[in-house]
C-alpha cells in the first residue's frame, strides 16, 4: 500500500484522456481523409465518421483542455505526492522490528 499510496493521481487521469485524444484524433483524422477523397465510408464507420463531422472539433478541444488541466495538476502536485510517499516509507521503516521498536 505504501508503494501505491503516493502515485500523482493526475498521472492517470492523464492516461485515460490521453488515450481517448489519441482515439479521438485518429478517428477525426479517418473521417478528414474520407472526405477529402470522396469516397463512401466502409460498412459501419459511417455513423462513426458521422459522429466526428459533427462534434470532432468540440470533442477534440474538450479533451485538450482537460489534458491542459491534469498536466498542470500533475506537475504542480508532483513534490507534494514525492513527499507523501517518502514519508510513509519513514514511517514504515521506523515501524519494523529492529528499529528501536520493541516490537
């Protein structure tokens, strides 16, 4: 737990809406090729393609700014997490046997 317990939870925050953006983009990089050809969309990305012409540029603006957001969270927070940690490290070692503790 100790291990766990001092991880920046932006950090993951920042994993989960990257990961989406990256989804995002290539989707609304598909649908901007297709039409630039004019060609049909296959089978089943039609709706997809559709979805993104409509509301690609608000999504993809959306996700950016939270990826703004949980960056500068990340990196503001990052000593106070750093310093968490290390103490519940401390406090670990300074609990175990052998350690001036009786038990």
């Amino acid at each position: 737990m100790a291990g766990r317990a001092h991880r920046n939870p932006f950090y993951v925050l920042l994993v989960i809406v990257g990961t989406a953006f990256a989804i995002t983009a290539c989707a609304y990089g598909v649908m901007t090729f297709t039409e630039m050809r004019g060609a049909a969309p296959a089978a089943g990305r039609g709706a997809l393609l559709a979805f993104m012409k409509r509301h690609g540029n608000s999504l993809l603006a959306g996700e950016l700014l939270v990826l703004a957001v949980a960056t500068t969270g990340a990196i503001a927070t990052d000593r106070f997490w750093q310093r968490r940690g290390e103490r519940q490290i401390q406090d670990a070692d300074a609990a175990r046997p052998g350690n001036g503790n009786p038990l």
